[in-house]
C-alpha cells in the first residue's frame, strides 16, 4: 500500500467502509466499571478537500436498533427506553464546520440528532490513515471522540437511571472510508 502524506491527496468523495468501521460509546457505570458498546448498522459520506479542509463535510446515520453491548436485556432496555428506536429509529450527525488544528488533527462540528433532539457537537478527529489498498481503491482511516451528556438529548427514563449510567457518554469513532471514482 502507498502512504500519502500529502493532505491535497485526499480530496474527493467518500463512502464508509461499514466493514472497517467502528462506531461505539463508553458510559460508567456506579458499579465502577464501564459499558462499552457499538453500532452495528449505519451509513455515510464525506466530502473531504485536501487543499482548504473548511469546505469539507460528513454526514452519518446509524440505526439506533442495531445497539450492542454483548447483553440482550440491558441492550433492549437501552433500545425501548433509553432510545426509544421504534419511534426514533435513527441517529444522526450532519457535519457544519470543519477545522484543521494541526497537521493531521481536525474539529469537526455538526449537528447531532438522537431521540428526535438536535445538537450541535464537536468531534475531535486524527487523519491515521491515508492509502491505496491492493485493489487500488483509495482508502482514508479517521479516530475521532466527544463525550456528551446524554440528558442534553433526553436518553433517560427515569430519575433512577441517573445514578446508575453516568450522564456522561463518550461517542467513539474509528472510520474507513473508500474514494469514490
């Protein structure tokens, strides 16, 4: 595989490689311990420009059912009430500003929607990859987080929960993406 180290190289279209990609969260649990779990079933694109990262964009939609934290009933606990996926089946995050920190280091802000509430979050986002796989597609990795406060978006059912589940949520992201032709 090539390497690019060439930010302009990368400028183009994009669609998640669902097969690569990782979409996850971390919340404490009181027991001191930490539920870790993940997406399952989810979609995006990006526009990625090399030369003025500004004019990038992304966009993502998960299917907020397809939740797993290798437990049956604390995941459709976290499906029906907590995230209540029969009336908000998906989870989204439409991207409204990209900033370039440093070298490969970016802060990419937009609107996140869960539970049918809409946010604006920031996810701090490291280029970790850029290259040409053995079929010649051009492939791009990303690791980003943002820890947010589940309330913000009403993921709670009732005040007891608060003590159980920290409020606080961290939203994981290791990404692959393919350029489009």
């Amino acid at each position: 595989m090539t390497t690019t180290t060439e930010l302009g190289e990368l400028t183009g279209d994009y669609l998640l490689d669902t097969a690569h990609t990782r979409i996850g969260f971390v919340a404490r649990h009181t027991m001191a311990t930490r539920v870790r779990g993940q997406f399952e079933e989810f979609e995006g694109s990006a526009r990625l420009d090399g030369d003025d990262p500004s004019k990038s964009s992304a966009r993502l939609t998960i299917q907020a059912k397809s939740l797993q934290t290798r437990n049956r009933q604390r995941d459709d606990q976290l499906r029906s009430t907590f995230l209540d996926t029969d009336d908000h089946p998906a989870i989204t995050f439409t991207s409204t500003q990209v900033r370039q920190v440093d070298g490969t280091a970016f802060k990419v802000t937009g609107d996140l929607t869960i539970r049918g509430v809409t946010k604006p979050v920031t996810v701090d986002f490291e280029l970790t990859r850029a290259a040409n796989d053995p079929r010649g597609a051009f492939r791009v990795g990303f690791q980003g987080s943002v820890t947010i406060n589940r309330m913000d978006w009403g993921v709670n059912w009732n005040a007891a929960t608060g003590v159980l589940v920290s409020q606080k949520v961290t939203l994981e992201f290791d990404v692959a993406a393919i350029r489009r032709s």
